[in-house]
C-alpha cells in the first residue's frame, strides 16, 4: 500500500504551485477508515507563508474531520522538513513514506524521523 500511495503522491505533486523553487512536492494521507487525502506544497512571495505538501494533506484530512490517530499513513515525493516532522509526529502516524537525499523511497515512522520530540 505505501508504494502505491507514493506513486499516487508522485502523479500529483505536478499540481504544486511553486513558481518560486520550482520544487514540486506531492502528499498523500490515507486514513485508517480508507479515505485518502491529497496535498501539494504551495508557495507564496513571502517566502514563510507557504506551506509543504504533507502539511496540506493532513490539513485537508482534519477539515474532513480526522484528529491525531485518525490517519494511518503519508507517503511524500521529498523528505519531510522538521516542522513537518513535528506535524506527522502529532498525528500519531504509523508510517511516513518518502524520497530520501539518496533518492530511495523509504519507511519510517514518526519517532524514527524525530527522536525526543517535543510534546506539550
Ligand atoms: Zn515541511
């Protein structure tokens, strides 16, 4: 199922509004129920205004309704940046797939991708 999703998030990420970078990112969220939930990064001349794909997603997944263990796994055309880290930690996500530095799609989970995380 995860690569699948990661070929889903790969097909939609040419849908990324980043005339800046040109990065184009893809995010696709399935929560445990099976519903499934699409982002792309969306960027801004305000550079800190914009906002990654799998922040999107999971955006669109909790205006559907979804909260934190509601959503089972992501899969993401780039490796998460920390902040996003921090969201996917947050949502108690089994899994996070991605495409690492090496251009290796793999699995990780959240505490993997960030140890001793800060939790309120
Ligand atoms: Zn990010």
């Amino acid at each position: 199922m995860s690569r699948e999703l990661y070929e889903r998030a790969v097909a939609i990420a040419e849908r990324a509004y980043a005339p800046y970078s040109s990065f184009h990112v893809g995010a696709v969220v399935r929560a445990r129920d099976g519903r499934i939930f699409e982002g792309v990064n969306v960027e801004n001349a305000s550079y800190p205004l914009g906002i990654c794909a799998e922040r999107a997603a999971v955006a669109r997944a909790v205006g559907e309704g979804c909260r934190p263990g509601d959503l089972e796994e992501i899969a993401i055309t780039a490796s998460p940046c920390g902040g996003c880290r921090q969201w996917l930690y947050e949502f108690k996500f089994d899994r996070v797939t991605f495409k690492n530095a090496e251009g290796e799609v793999v699995s990780r989970t959240p505490a993997e991708l960030l140890p001793e995380t800060f939790e309120l």
